[in-house]
C-alpha cells in the first residue's frame, strides 16, 4: 500500500458525496426526466419516511397528487378497489402524443437515508392499456438544489411492462444510491406517453430496508442505468464548476462511458465517480483496479484509487487506501490507455471496498473513463 500524496488521502478519506446535476442523453431518460421536471414540491405536510405515505389506500381525498392534461383522467375513484372501496384511476381513450402523460405521486420529506434502499410497491389493475403502459417511479431530492432534475431516480419504464388487462398485481420499483444530500422522496404513478386504457391503482406503500452493498463491481462498462449509471455515484470537494457526464455516444466498450470535465483550475477541490462493493472475494489478498482511460487534460490530471473500509460504506478514515497519483502520471491528451492499481492486501476485517475515478485538483480539460474492473 503506498499513500504517495498525503494532501489528498485526508480529503479522500473524508468522502464527500455531493451529487451535481446531471444531463440526460437517452431518449428514454430524457422522457423520464422531463416527468420529473415538470413535477414540482407540492403544497401539504409531507410524512416522514417511518410513517411512509399517508393515504394508502385512497379511501381519502388527501395527500396523493394529480397530473391530468386535457383528455386523461387522474383521480380518484369508487369503481375498483383491491382494499377498501376507492383506488386511484388514471388513464386516457386517446393519447396526447409524446411527452404528454397523466401521473398520480406522493412526496415524503426524509432524514439522512445514506445505506438505506427503499421499495415502492402498489397493486394495479388494467383495463385495455395499450402502448408505453405505467409506471413506478422513485425519485430523490436535495432540497437545498433547485427543483429540476432527480438527485437519485429510478424507474420501471421499459424494464417491467405494465400494460394490457390483468386483475390486480403487485409491482414495485427499487431505489439504491441515495446519500445525506436527499431530503425529500416523491413516488409516482405515471401513465406514460402514447398510452391509452385506464389503470386502477391501489394500497401503495414505500418500505426501507438496508443496502447491501454488491458483492462484485458491477456496470464496469457503463451500459446500463436510468438517469445515471447504475450502482456509480459521484462525488467529491467542492462540485462547483465541474461537469459530469454519462457519454452514449463514445465508449471504450459498448456505447457509452462516463466524464468529468473542468474548464477552470481549481487548487484544492477534486471530483469523482465511484462504486462501493462487499469485500468478500478479496479479503486477505491483493486487489487490482484496471480502468481504461482517455484525457485531453493539463496539470495534475486523474487517478485511480481503491480504498477499503471496516464499514458497508466508506466512512471517515480509510483503513486501506492505494492511488495511483504520484506515481503513475495519468495527463495530457491520450486515446483509450489501460491504467492499474493494485492494494497489496486487503485486512480480512474490511466490510466494503470502493473504486474511485478522480478528476485531481489543479487540473483542466476533460477524462473519460470505461471499462473498469477489479480483480483479484
Ligand atoms: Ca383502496
Ligand atoms: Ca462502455
């Protein structure tokens, strides 16, 4: 284990994890996003989330809010009931084209949910649902940010297909990633673009359950996720000023890789993209990080880091750490090169390890990363 460059590994250890805006650039995620965009902070007293939502089974007429363009319908209803004797009805005889869809959602404010995984599940029912079908949605937000796109988000669109007829269903949609910045969740119904058919919706709840880290790095390459790529999370010192990306056009492998870019110098703040997993494969043996890597940077430039901690998320001190900055120069413009880095050993006590791809301070231009693995 070499700790190379003392200024950074105390304001590495003490891992800030500020999550930054972000651009969506599938066609799917821009659809998602802009349903989230257009949902703002609705008026009423938000639940905690030990209480979970309120009015679970719409046997009221509160809590649950409407999004109804003109043709659809988002109320709430007496004809069908899975509990009770009222659901939620949403739906349209002819739809509105793209980017026009109806929703029904709930929004919670929350203390600090970091390690905590939330599932939201409802009963639904169908009747001639034809197209995109529905949704489930969860989203996080920073309260102190402006209202615009999700924090943490995560949907059933194109994963799980809910349309056509059925009689009541449980379906449900998981939500992971969520750090001390998320204050506020909002679950949502949406009836999707270019759908038609009417759905009931009945005895939704939100339950939160530990996070277990995963036991291998997983989206090594990037491909997969909603709003960001799945199981990565970004981070840093002082997130102003850089810009993260999640590329669909230009990967090492497969299509799509990730960014960090900066066009101003900054002395001390650096950002990154990281992953925690379980330790388990790697306990008492040496770890390597590989990461494909391509820059068009000046000064410092990136590094590649992997630390290891006694905990199921990095916290305080690193009780193992190892980086490639000050030894392995990774600057100036390079295609696509494959960069390693290798902790010696791993303490049999560690509970999680996390990969961390730094944009270093007292650095401009653009890094991308792809193709990350770690192995023993
Ligand atoms: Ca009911
Ligand atoms: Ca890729």
């Amino acid at each position: 284990m070499s700790r190379p460059d003392a200024s950074l590994v105390p304001l590495l250890v003490a891992v800030a994890t500020v999550a930054c805006g972000t651009t969506p650039t599938d066609p799917l995620v821009s659809e998602v996003a802009s349903v989230s965009t257009e949902i703002g902070p609705q008026s009423g007293s938000p639940a905690n989330i030990n209480g979970g939502l309120t009015n679970q089974s719409a046997e009221a007429d509160s809590a649950w809010f409407f999004n109804t363009p003109t043709g659809y319908v988002s109320r709430y209803s007496s004809e069908q009931a899975h509990s009770g004797d009222r659901s939620i009805e949403l739906g349209a005889a002819t739809h509105g084209g793209p980017g026009i869809f109806g929703y029904t959602g709930q929004r919670i404010e929350v203390g600090d949910l970091t390690g905590v995984k939330l599932v939201l599940t409802a009963y639904i029912k169908l009747e001639n649902v034809v197209g995109q079908g529905v949704s489930l949605a969860l989203r996080g937000d920073d309260p102190n940010q402006n209202w615009g796109s999700a924090e943490v988000f995560s949907t059933t669109q194109r994963k799980i297909d809910i349309s056509g007829s059925g009689d009541w269903a449980e379906f449900s949609v998981e939500l992971q990633g969520i750090d001390s910045s998320i204050g506020i969740i909002t679950a949502y119904v949406v009836f999707l673009p270019e759908t038609t058919g009417t759905v009931f919706v009945d005895d939704v709840r939100i339950t939160a359950s530990e996070e277990t880290p995963v036991l291998s790095l997983q989206n090594g390459s990037f491909e997969d996720g909603d709003l960001r790529p799945e199981y990565w999370w970004r981070g840093g010192l002082g997130t102003a000023g850089f810009v993260f990306e999640w590329s669909s056009t230009d990967g090492w492998a497969g299509d799509r890789s990730v960014s960090i870019s900066r066009s101003s110098e900054s002395e001390a703040d650096f950002v990154y993209w990281a992953q925690t997993l379980r330790g388990d494969d790697f306990l008492g043996g040496p770890v390597t990080l590989t990461a494909h890597v391509r820059g068009n940077l000046s000064g410092q430039g990136a590094s590649i880091v992997i630390r290891g901690d006694d905990t199921a998320q990095p916290s305080e001190h690193a009780n193992a750490f190892v980086t490639t900055q000050g030894t392995v120069s990774i600057t100036g413009s390079f295609d696509w090169t494959e960069y390693a880095v290798t902790l010696d050993f791993l303490p049999t006590d560690m509970k999680s390890i996390t990969v961390y791809l730094l944009f270093l301070p007292g650095t401009t231009g653009t890094v991308d990363f792809d193709g990350v693995e770690l192995v023993r």
